[in-house]
C-alpha cells in the first residue's frame, strides 16, 4: 500500500471524491497510524446520512511529508 503523504489530508477534502479514491486515501491514513480511533457521531435514520469522527496519530517515519 502507498505511503500516506500529510498533503493528501487535504484531498480528503475535496469535493466531489469518488467513494473509491476516499476509500483507499483513508485506508492509507489508517495503515500509516501508530494510533486511529473512529467514532459514530450521528447516524439519522430516516434519511441514513451519517457523521463519523476519525481520530489518530501519523506514524511519523512511516509518513512521507513532501515540499510542494
């Protein structure tokens, strides 16, 4: 799996991302941890719209952090 790059939080951002493309650069994030916790912050369910707080640690040298 790639190395997750601190710049790519912020095409965790973008909009509109494809599920696929969020999938694998928050799997990255996730592999790249020493820590990562997720919690449900809220769930309607009528409407099933979701709301899910991820909280973690980069692990700092597996963790490429490039100039632009």
């Amino acid at each position: 799996m790639p190395r997750f790059r601190i710049q790519d939080i912020q095409l965790l951002e973008n909009v509109p991302t494809s599920p696929g493309s969020l999938r694998s650069k928050l799997g990255e994030m996730i592999v790249n941890s020493t820590v990562f916790r997720a919690k449900v912050d809220s769930l309607n369910p009528e409407t099933w719209e979701y709301r899910i707080v991820l909280e973690g640690t980069l692990d700092k040298e597996d963790t490429k952090f490039e100039q632009p």
